[in-house]
C-alpha cells in the first residue's frame, strides 16, 4: 500500500502497513492502521491483542520486526522515544511509569526540564505545571509534592498531564481511564475534544466500550495480534465490537438478584488511619457482595490495606463471623490466615513476583497443601493445580513458566486473581480486580465473583468502574474524604445519589477549610 | 512435552535435563583455566594438586553457599570473614586457655557463629536496615570481639581438633564431602522446598510477599542465622585444618564469596542464583589462585589476573544468558 | 635502672606509642609490654598507646601522628607501617619541639637524608635475624637443594629485610630458591601458596616464612600433602602458638625480637632525650634464634 | 503551608528552611561525640584538634562524595580505594623515577583515575553487570596495578608536591576548602540541576527513565567518571600531603565512604542521598577515630565501638525518618 504523496493536510497524518512484531510468540501480524488529522481513534481488543504493543511501536517504544510507517508523508522508524517525540508522536503508557521522588511538576516536564546552564528553573516548572494539572483535574495539588506520595488515579492523571504538556500531532493514551473515576474521566475528555479541535490525532486505547463509542470517531478492532476491523463508530454497535474482539458471542452480562443475606462475615467499626482514613465502619455479610464507590483518593485503598493488616490502624475494631469479640490483624500474614484474601490495586508493585515464573506466582500464597513433610514441594501436583487455575481464569499464556512480566497486562491481573483463588479464603477483599482488563475478562471476573457469593464467600468490590459496582454489588458503600458517607441497597441507590454521596465529604472539607486557607 | 518450551531457570527447579547445559559454561571456563595452567607448569595436572585444591575449599563452598543464599533474598552479609574469626577464637580460646572439652568448644564457637547471625538478621528485619551497612558493623564488632578474646595471640590447638579435618575416602577430607553434601542440600531446599520459594520470592518482589499473607521475616531471619552455622562450621574446619585458631582468620572472605557467587551467575538483586553455580565459582576462583601459585606468579600479576578473570567471568555469563534465551 | 619518681609538681611527660598493625600479636606484645612498663612506673610518665588496623593502613598511622602532635605530647615513639611515608610527618612533628623515636622498623636513610631529619632508631635487624634463622636451616640441607620462600606483605619494610635475609642465607649454603612468592602474613593465603608450590616442587627441602602465622599455615599444607618429615619449616616472630610445633619438631627455627621489650627501649630513650635534650645514637636490639628441642634432620630420600 | 503534608526529603532541593531540621539530628550526634571525648580527654577539644582533623580528611570528603553520587544512582564503587593507590603510584613514579614536571604528573594522575572510572563505568553499562562486581574487579586489578608500577616501594617525593597541601587561611588547608566547595557544588548540582534529578530518577527507576524518553547510559558513565576524577583528586591531596606515594594507599576506603554515605542517610537501594549529610557522616567518622586515638584506646575497643556506631547511626536515622514522616 504504497500511499500516494497527498497534501499535507488532506491525507492521513500516520499510515502504518504490514506491520509484524513477535516476541517468543507473535503480538502483531501484518496489522494496518491509519490515523486522520483531528479523529480520535479507538483501538480496542482482548487482553494481549496487541494494543499495547501497536502503542510503543508508534512511539517509538519498541522496534517492529518489520513493516512501513508514515508520518504526515514521510517515512517514520523511529528508534527511541524520543525520536518520536521530536517528531511529535507521544504516548501515555498503559503501566504507571511514574519515579517515586520527583515532584509532580518535574515529572510532567521530565526530559525536558526548563532550565537555565542546566540549573532548573524551578518557578517556570512550577508554574507550568500548574497550568496543565489544572485541566487534568488536579488544580488543588502542589506541584512540587513528590508523586510517590499520589494514589493510583492521581498518578493516572499525573501521566496524562505529562502526555497534555506539549503540543503534538498525535497522542496515544494507553487505558488512561482505567483507574479513573466519572468526573476524571469527564475531564479528561473536554481535553480530548480541545486536542481534536486543534487538529491533534488521537489513538485512545481502552477496555471501557461504551467510552469508547462516546468519544472516538473511528474503531479499530486487534484480535490475537491481527487487525479485523476499522469502522466509523457510529457504524459500530457494541454488539459488534465484543463479537469482532471475541470471536465470539459473550454470553449475559451477570446480573445479579437480591437474595436473603447471610449472617454477617466481616464488621469493621470506627476504624482510623489519618490521613486518608477517618472514619470507616460496615459489614459485609456471607453471600454477598458489598461494593465500594467513591472518587479517586478517597481512601478506599487505604481502609482496605488497614483492615488486612498490610497498614497499622490508629484505632477501629474488626470483627469476623459474627463474633462479638473484635479481633486484631496486625499482619497480613494473620489476616489471610483468618480467612480474608486482599487483591492490591497495583498488580506491578504489591501483586506479582515478575520475573518468577506464572505457576510460583498463582500459587504463592497457599504452598503448604503443595507440599508433603519438610515442605517439600510436590511439582507435579503445583503445575496441575496451576494449569486448572489458568485454564478457569482463561489467562492466556504460552507456558506457565513463562516470568509473569511477559503477559499482557489483562493476563497478569488474572495471574493475581488465580493467586487468592487458590488460597480459597472466606472474605475477599478486591481493590480494582478490572483494572486493565478486558471485557471478556471482565465479564469472567464478574462471574467469578457472583460464583464465589453464591458460594456464601463475602466478597467486597473497590471499584471505580461505576457500572461495574451497579451491576455486581447487592450493597454499596460510598467513601468520602476517608468516611463511609452512605450505604445503600440493591434497589435503592442511583448514579445521582452515589455521586452526591462521594461529593459530600469534600463539599465539607472545604467549606471546613475555608477559612483557614 | 512437544511444544517448544521456553527455558527459564530462576533456581526454582533444578532442571535435570537442562542441567549440564546450564552448568556447561562454567564447566568450560574451568577447563580452560585448568588446561592453561596444566601447559603452563610441570606438575600442576595431578590427583595431588585437584586433592589439595579440593582439601583447601571447604570452608570457601560453605561461606559461599551461605553467602548465595542472602545474595538470593536480597541482602549481603559482609561480616562472614569477620565472624570466622570470632568463631575461630572462640574454639580456639575454648580449647587452648579454657581447656574445655572439644565437644564443648565445638558447640560454643557454632554458639558464636549463630549469634552474630542472630544479630544481623535482627537488627536488620527489626529496623528495615540494609544488611550492608549492618553487616560492616558487624564486621568491625566481630573482628574486635575476636581480638579482644585472643588477645590477638594466635591459638594453637594441636591434635585436639585434628580429626575433624582428617583424610577420609580417596584422599578427600570429611569436610569436603561434607561440603558437597551442603552444596546438594542446599540447592535441593532453594529449589525444591517451600522455604527456597520463599526465599526466591523474597528477593523478587518482598511486598508482594507480604501482601500475600507470608511474613517474611522469619524467612530472612533464617537465612542469616543459617549463615552464622555456616561461617562457624567454616571456623571448625579451618581451625582443625591448621591446627590454630587465627583471630585475623577469614580477613577478605565476604568479598571473595560475593565474587564466587556472582561468577556462578547469582544476582545481587534478589531473587536469582544457584548454589551449584557458586560451587563452581569457588572452584573457578581456587584453581586460579592455587595454578597462579604454582606458576610462581608475582603478586602484582595475581591481582591483575584474579580482577580481570572476575570482570570476564561476568561478561561470559551476560553473553551465556543471552544465548539460554535464544538472542 | 633510674627509680627516682618525677618531683611533685612538674608535669609528668606525655608520651605516645604509635604501633602498627595491632592485629599482629608481635604489636600486641610490644604494646603490652610498655603498658606494663607505664603500670610499674606510672609516676615517671603518661602514656597513650594507639595503633593501626593492619600495616597497610599507612595514612591511619600518618593521621595518628598528626592526632597525637595536635595533642601536644612530649615524646612519640613509632613503629612506622611505611619507612618513607612517616618521614615528613614526623620530621613537621620534630620541628614542633616533640621528641621523635623510631623503633622496631627503621626509616628509610635516603629519605631522612634528603628531608635533613635525624631520627634515632632503637630495633632488631630483621635481615640478620632471618639470615640466622635461613643459616640454621641450611645447616641440614646440602649445595643445590631447592627452597621456598614464603614473604609478607610485598612493600612492608621488615617483609623485604627478611625476605632478604632468607636470600642471604640461601646465597652462602648454595641452597636454590624454587619459589619466592607473598602469603600476606595470614596463615590461609601462606597455606594456598604453600600447598601449591609444594606440589609443584616435588623435591622441595625447606620453607623460610617471614612470621609465624604463616608457617602454620605451611605446615597445614605439608601436613595434608603428607610431607611433613621432608620439608623443613621456619617461621619468624617466636608467636606463642608455634613453641608445641617447635618442641614437635614441625618447625625447625623461629627468631624472637622481644617485642615486649622494643617500646620500653623506646620510651626510655625519650624520657632520657627529654632529658638530657641530646640526641642518643641508634641502638640495635637482640634478635635470638629459636631452634626446637627436637628438631630433626630431613630424612634422606 | 497549613496543612500537614508528608516531609519526604529526597535529596531533590535543599530545603532552605528545612536544613536545619534535616541535618540537626546529625549536627547533634556530632556534638555528643566531640562532648564525650572533650570531657574524657584533657587536650582533645583545641582549635589544634580541630584543625588537625579538618585537614586529614578533605580526601575521605572526595571519596565520600562520589560513593554519595554512585549509590544515588543505584551502583557501587567498591575500587575508589584501590584507584587511589594506583592514581597515588603513577603520580610518585611519574615524579620521582621518571623526572616528569609535576604538572604533567598531576595530569598523568588524574588520567589514571579517568581511566580506572571509564573502564568501570562502560563494562557496568555496555553489558549490565552489577557494578559491585565490575569494580570489584577493579579493585584487585587497580592495586595490582599500583604495585606493579611501583614494584611495590612507597616513593618519596620530597617537598615537589608539597605546596598542594600546604596551610592557608586560619590554618585550614587547601584542599579542605577545595573539599568544602566540591560538597557545596555537589549537593546543588544533585539537588538543582537536570542532571541530578537524573540521578534520583535513575537510582530510583531506571526502566521508567528509559521510557521517558532518556538515556540513563551517559549519565551513569558521567558519574563513574566523575568518581575516577575525585578519586584521583584525593590521590593527589594525599600524596601532596604525605610527600610520599605508597600504593597501598587508600586500602578499605571503599567500606568506610559507603559506611560515611549510609550514616548520613544514603539509601543504598538508590535514589536517595545527599551530599552533605554524607559530609557529617565523614565527621562522625573522623572525630570518632580522633577521640579513640586521643583516649588510646585499645584496637578491639575502637573497631567494637565504631562497629556498634555504625548500626547506632542508622538506626538513629530510622527513626529521624520516622519522626520526619511524624509517625
Ligand atoms: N516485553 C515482552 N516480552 C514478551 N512478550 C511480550 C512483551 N510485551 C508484550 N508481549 C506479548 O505480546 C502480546 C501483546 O501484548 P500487548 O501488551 O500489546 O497486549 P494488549 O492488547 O495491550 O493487552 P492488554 O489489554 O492486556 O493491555 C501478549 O501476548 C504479550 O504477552
Ligand atoms: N504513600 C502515600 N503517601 C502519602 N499519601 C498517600 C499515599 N498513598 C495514598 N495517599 C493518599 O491517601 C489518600 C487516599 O488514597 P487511596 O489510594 O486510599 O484512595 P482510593 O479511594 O483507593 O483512590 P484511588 O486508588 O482511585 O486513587 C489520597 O489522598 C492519596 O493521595
Ligand atoms: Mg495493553
Ligand atoms: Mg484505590
């Protein structure tokens, strides 16, 4: 496909054609793209299509086996990030990429610092930075916080607001919403719009489908490393898109009806940890599924890690089953042997050991039934008990010996959710279990989670995917500014009522905090 | 098993199969090294010279191994030379001043041995400390401790603890095969047992560890009062070997394990290494200096060859990596 | 002997000892013994001790020197680690008006000629206590036998004197030198060395070690390679735990420098120098050759 | 600033306001110590002392620095020692046996260290090697090196490099204010230029650095460099000082410039550090080894004490943090 020179405002601002990539195994095959001045264009696929992949190669990232690529005409192999950059191609990465101590200005900026004979201009950066924190949503935070102090979705933002900080002709934004909530994710959009209007090409990446039809213009659908479909999305029912990205029909959605409550599994009281937990009391009964709403940072993470021991608590009572006595979990050690299983929200850090093998990393937390006297390790009985984990999670890997760090994101998440299935706990606590996955995998997830309620397990949901929390949860409890603002029963919440409750504990704050600011 | 497999050794299994291909660089490299020095010296190529050679090792496989194990969870005990000496003081005090019974004595300096392995691992879980800074500590603490009980006389022991190091079968001692047998046992725990997963997983990633309800703690704690049994059977050894116990003994053996081990491809951040590979960096790092020795080479041409045998060492695995994965 | 206490009021004399290597039993002992000469004595002077961590350790001993002036001592008496380094330093502390006196490993003549630094000097000849120990050796091997020689550390002064002795020795018995090579002073490196070369020498007569710990290490090597009535061993220093090797025969000879003594020869030329405001002249000090009760002859092959 | 916000200090700026805070707990460690030995000794607390002390230590200041500047990007420099030795040999031999002028001496000295960080540097970054082990390496080969080149003999250099070292204001000595200014130009360079956030961001995540687009590789190299230019530098003012060259010089630097670094706060896990709290720890280390001196006390009792200051310190520092983040 030889494309012939066109004006330079008439053709398509990035052609890609035969594009061919394989680590041990082929990611992308013979994949064709093309991008339009002012489109956004939506890139969407199961976990491991290759999405991922298409992103670094345009950016530079990574180099591709073989293939052709234009860029406004020209030809286009760039061999570094940077390279690409200069040419104004930038992406926003789907992993958070984010270095613990730089401040959150400096990290916007970071490659290109204003500075003066190499002396850091610190008011300029600062300044600057304010500026673009400000139309990401992050106006209130001090530039100069080191960003290793954010939570996930202020990182998230961070990461956008680095992507937003320089004019470009294309933005590729990997999952940018997957650990954002509705009015980010608002935010970010009104950006989008701004970008398109000013001419910018947008490769938008997401598993969130009805997102995905709002905004872009285009839809390009990757299966297993091939490209199956480009489409106008308004020609592109969701039907179609799961089927194109599915290869097959996905059955039901869960859904799930109110059922008798069990007796209560897991009651925390009064529990505390300042700053980012003030105040959080709820229970979780048998057979349920309690989810957690609220916007980003308001310490829903935090309340959970407190409750498993992975973060001492300054005060608050935990009782389980029902018992009147409350029950100290100063470990996570102590917490799983009670019977609560913890899924961290950031699989990279807190959830995989990456460069050990799938197997060791699915069954980690629940060797000893593995092994017989002297805790030696029966193999055999690990690689099956592995395989059957792997094959009900449907994680798709070449070999279960293969280091986690090569799966797609998707894929490791399941790798972690394998993990505390295994263990085969009594009260599961999952902080964004869909993060990063796809909708078939979604879709698994929610089974699996309805299955593990139906099976009298208490399962409590942090989730910022709203409709998620809608369709799974019998009872939703809304985290506000460290607080449990409201819970509410299947039945009795709507989108309306949980926002204004998630809203509440910051309207307060800062008329609290008025004066004094 | 049809499919092509990829093949990852992280020190999980010891793959059979895959054994001698794994081991086959460090086999060559030793062979090669063997051979120079066979061409090079008259006598060096004998059963006596790879009997000495085998007889001098011991104590070097039993701190190595010890020292493979930290480097595995991602810490680094300096003071094992240090320690050494303090156990050998106190066998040797025992004994010679002290006039204990050699059971006694035995019992005290693994006693000596198990506590400063006991401290570092304390101190260092308890305040979330690096073991380096820790361990330097302690090596200056146990150096003195040792001097301080000697009176830094050296200790002469006589035929006390003679037998201990005796000849036993072919010519080989009891502490070599008792080595060896350390060697295969240690590796059969890293790769087979729940606590060598631990340990492994431990180095990987220790957070995620923990969030997985396993304590760490305990594991780490292990490791390092391993080492401190380790480092006191390295004291036994050497003090039966030479008859005397030496308050300056072990002086530099933190820094030449790290290298046997690193030449047997262990990492120095967590989570990857073999025991079996340290048993060939040792032997690497013996035979060079034991045919360096028959060569009669100067000092100076020591340094400079045991340096630049480290930094080749290391660059051969590099390259032997990249060939396991197919580059 | 002078008994007479300081009279009351005048300030005693300060005076430091500066040692090397404490981790060497041979400073051990010389410490001990001026501790022991200050406890006896301990109105005529004060005394602050101080060493090194190992003889390598040179710019520790300079920096002590210069603790010690800042200290304003009277006296210093040194047992320098590097016999060229400490001249300046101690030449600037000489010009302070602080009495200087080098004991046990004398400084280098070139160099205090060139500095214009006149030092006295109270120690053994290290070169003719290994020549003694070398020609005691050479007694029972015959013209044409070959030898090793095992040396300390390769730059420290008294490791070459006695390396040179040992040469002197092999010289005049026309003994040959198989192997000459450094055991660092440490009794398992000596042992590496040793069990290679005696290998490599099959027809190996004798090993000249520059200090004791090392000809443990010797031993050890002979011992393990069976050899022990074929090779003559001799140390150097007369440490405490080769005297059973020696009484068994499993070291022929080792020299004593009385190292309890060599500081207290040197405190007392400064208290005299202190004085008398003169300036003494060298001194040297015995060396005696040890020699085991029952040594015996290498059996012939 | 009203609301509490977490004090993290990175070494990213100097907090000008928070300077004070930071190093207090240092400073006072410092007082203690000299408290402690004024009040045990008569002579000790002088202006002399003081002096004294401040002009032994400009070259443990440079070393200090650089291991600051190698550690902050997550490496290691365990041949700074040896390197000294050897930059030490070829400025004696180039002076004194081969007649040069001292300035090309000086040169020839400074290309020596340049070439010993070069060589450092590329091995770690061209086939990413642990550096512990390159340098390791280099350790041995430097020191062999130094002998070979000085057929093992200190060389005297008389008073031609003399006035390197020599007085100046208020009787401190040149290169202590030279060392003053590296630690001054070191800790702004690290806390306010482009460069030194490379260096945290490096230390602290060298893989997102790559994926912001940089090239961590010509910053690494810089700062191995860099540490042979200091290095070097501290050779020259030792042997300035000492009018000698000994290449034994500099043996055991390397641990006591980590443990310096470590004592004033440096993580040795990257990304963390600043160069003047490295500076204090060079104090702490260097009044303790004055005091000790001026008490006389007895070898074991200095390493047991030093050792145990060691662990002490970074406790200490474990709970400063702790206050710090006001836990
Ligand atoms: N560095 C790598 N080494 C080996 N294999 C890789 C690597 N990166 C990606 N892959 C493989 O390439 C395929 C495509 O991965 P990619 O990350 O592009 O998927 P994705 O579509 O972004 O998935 P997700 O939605 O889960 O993020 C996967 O099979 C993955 O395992
Ligand atoms: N390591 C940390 N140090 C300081 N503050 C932190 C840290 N981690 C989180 N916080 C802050 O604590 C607050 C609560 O964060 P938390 O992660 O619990 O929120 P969340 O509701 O889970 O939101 P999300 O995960 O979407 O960001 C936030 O203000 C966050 O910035
Ligand atoms: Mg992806
Ligand atoms: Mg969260």
């Amino acid at each position: 496909m030889t494309a012939p020179p066109a004006m330079p405002d008439s053709g398509p601002l990035l052609t890609i054609a035969g594009l061919w990539k394989s680590y041990a195994a082929v990611a992308l095959a013979d994949v064709s793209f093309d991008l339009r001045r002012g489109e956004v264009h939506a890139l969407v696929g199961e976990n491991g299509a290759g999405k991922s992949t298409l992103a670094r190669i345009i950016a530079g990232v990574t180099r591709p086996d073989s293939g052709a690529m234009r860029l406004g005409g020209e030809p286009y192999a760039p061999r570094s990030k940077r390279e690409a950059e200069g040419r104004g191609v930038r992406l926003v990465m789907q992993e958070l990429n984010l270095i613990g101590p730089l401040t959150i200005a400096e990290s916007i900026f970071f490659g290109r610092l204003p500075h003066r004979g190499g002396w850091i201009d610190y008011r300029r950066l600062d300044d600057s930075a304010r500026g673009i924190l400000e139309r990401v949503g992050l106006g209130g935070v001090d530039p100069a916080r080191p960003v290793g102090t954010l939570g996930i979705g202020q990182k998230q933002l961070v990461e956008i607001a680095a992507g937003l900080s320089r004019r470009c002709d294309i933005l590729i934004l990997d999952e940018p919403t997957a650990a954002l909530t509705d009015p980010e994710i608002e935010r970010l959009f009104q950006q989008i719009a701004r970008l398109k209007a000013e001419g910018t090409g947008i490769v938008y990446i997401s598993h969130r489908l009805e997102e995905v039809r709002r905004i872009s213009d285009r839809v390009s659908i990757l299966r297993d490393g091939r490209g199956v479909a480009t489409r106008p999305a308004g020609e592109m029912p969701l039907g179609d898109m799961v089927r194109l990205m599915v290869g097959r029909e996905l059955g039901e959605a869960v859904r799930r009806s109110p059922r008798p409550a069990g007796p209560a599994a897991l009651r925390v009281s009064g529990l505390r940890r300042p700053p980012a937990v003030c105040d959080v009391s709820f229970e979780v009964r048998e057979g349920e599924i309690l989810g957690f709403a609220g916007l980003m940072g308001s310490g829903r993470t935090e309340a959970m890690r407190a409750i498993f021991g992975a973060d001492r608590a300054e005060a608050g009572e935990i009782y389980l089953h029902g018992s009147a006595a409350p029950v100290r979990l100063r470990s996570p050690r102590q917490a799983v042997r009670r019977g609560l299983a913890f899924l961290t929200e950031n699989r990279k850090e807190e959830g995989l050991l990456l460069t050990l093998p799938i197997r060791a990393n699915i069954t980690l937390a629940n060797l000893q039934p593995l092994s017989r006297l002297g805790g030696w390790i029966r193999r055999r009985r690990e690689r099956a008990e592995a395989e059957r984990l792997a094959r009900a999670l449907d994680l798709r890997a070449r070999s279960l010996e293969q280091p986690a760090a090569e799966l797609s994101g998707g894929n490791q998440q399941k790798a972690v959710v394998a993990k505390w299935l295994f263990r085969d706990c009594d009260i599961l606590i999952f902080d964004e279990p869909t993060r990063g996955i796809d909708i078939g995998g979604k879709f698994e997830i929610y089974r699996l989670l309805a299955g593990l309620a139906e099976k009298g397990k208490a399962v409590i949901l942090v989730s910022s995917d709203l409709k998620e929390l809608l369709a799974l949860s019998d009872r939703i409890a809304v985290m506000s500014a460290g607080r449990v603002a409201a819970t509410f029963n299947r039945g009795e919440w709507s989108e309306e009522k949980i926002l204004a409750a998630a809203l509440s504990g910051h309207l307060e704050k800062r008329q609290g905090a008025g004066g004094g600011s | 098993m049809s499919e092509p497999q990829p093949k990852i050794d992280h020190g999980l299994r010891l793959p059979w199969l895959g054994f001698a291909a794994d081991y086959l660089g460090m086999a060559a490299a030793l062979a090669a090294l063997i051979a120079v020095f066979s061409l090079g010296t008259e006598h060096f190529f004998s059963a006596t010279t790879f009997r000495t050679i085998a007889n001098q090792i011991p104590s070097a496989i039993l701190i190595a191994t010890a020292m493979t194990y930290v480097l595995i969870i991602r810490e680094i005990d300096l003071s094992v030379g240090s320690v050494l000496g303090w156990c050998s003081a106190v066998l040797g005090v025992a004994v010679a001043r002290w006039q204990w019974p050699v059971p006694l004595a035995l019992l005290a300096a693994a006693g000596a041995g198990f506590l400063c392995g006991l401290f570092n691992g304390l101190v260092t879980i308890r305040w979330r400390l690096p073991s380096f800074i820790v361990t330097l500590g302690m090596l200056e603490m146990a150096r003195g401790a040792a001097h301080a009980l000697t009176s830094s006389q050296t200790q002469y022991l006589g035929s006390a603890v003679e037998d201990i190091a005796g000849a036993s079968i072919f010519g080989l001692s009891l502490p070599f095969l008792l080595a060896m047998a350390v060697v295969i046992a240690a590796q059969l725990v890293l790769s087979r047992t729940v606590f060598g997963r631990y340990m492994v997983a431990i180095g990987t990633n220790e957070e995620a560890v923990r969030l997985s309800g396993i304590d760490p703690r305990p594991v780490k704690l292990a490791v390092f009062t391993l080492t401190g049994f380790l480092v006191a059977a390295a004291a036994i050894i050497d003090t039966s070997r030479f008859q005397s116990a030496n308050p300056n003994a072990g002086t530099g053996f933190e820094l030449q394990a790290v290298a046997a081990a690193v030449i047997g491809g262990t990492s120095l951040m967590g989570g990857r290494g073999s025991v079996v590979s340290t048993f060939f960096g040792v032997l690497i790092i013996a035979v060079l200096n034991s045919g360096l020795a028959a060569v009669g080479a100067r000092d100076e041409t020591k340094r400079l060859v045991t340096g630049a045998v480290i930094v080749a060492a290391v660059i051969a695995d590099h390259y032997r990596h990249r060939l396991a994965r197919g580059e | 002997r002078r008994e007479e206490a300081q009279p009351q009021g005048a300030k005693k004399p300060r005076i430091a000892l500066i040692m090397k290597s404490l981790a060497n039993e041979f400073f051990l002992t010389m410490e001990n013994g001026a501790r022991a000469h200050h406890q006896a004595h301990p109105n005529r002077y004060d005394l602050i001790a101080n060493g090194i961590k190992d003889e390598l350790d040179v710019s520790k001993q300079i920096e002590l020197v210069e603790q010690m002036a800042a200290q304003k001592v009277d006296a210093m008496v040194i047992a320098p680690a590097d016999s060229k380094a400490l001249v300046p330093p101690l030449k600037k502390v000489q010009e302070a008006g602080i009495v200087v006196i080098n004991i046990d490993n004398q400084l280098d003549e070139t160099v205090l000629a060139a500095s214009q630094a006149k030092i006295p000097f109270v120690g053994p000849d290290n070169r003719k206590g290994a020549k003694a120990v070398g020609d005691h050796l050479a007694r029972r091997l015959k013209a044409g036998d070959p030898v090793a020689i095992i040396e300390g550390a390769p730059n420290a002064y008294n490791a070459i004197q006695r390396r040179l002795g040992f040469e002197d020795a092999v010289k005049a018995a026309g003994l040959k030198i198989a192997s000459s090579q450094s055991g660092y002073w440490e009794t398992d490196k000596a042992n590496q060395v040793a069990a290679a070369v005696i290998t490599e020498h099959p027809g190996l007569k004798a090993m000249l070690c520059a200090n004791d710990s090392m000809a443990l290490g010797a031993v050890a090597a002979l011992r393990a390679a069976g050899r022990l009535d074929q090779v003559l061993v001799a140390g150097y220093d007369n440490i405490a735990a080769v005297q059973q090797l020696m009484k068994e025969g499993k070291i022929a000879a080792t020299a004593d420098q009385h190292a309890d003594k060599l500081a207290v020869f040197g405190i007392e030329y400064a208290l005299d120098m202190l004085k008398t405001k003169s300036l003494p002249a060298d001194r040297e000090t015995p060396v005696d050759l040890i020699t085991g009760a029952g040594a015996r002859a290498p059996s012939s092959p």
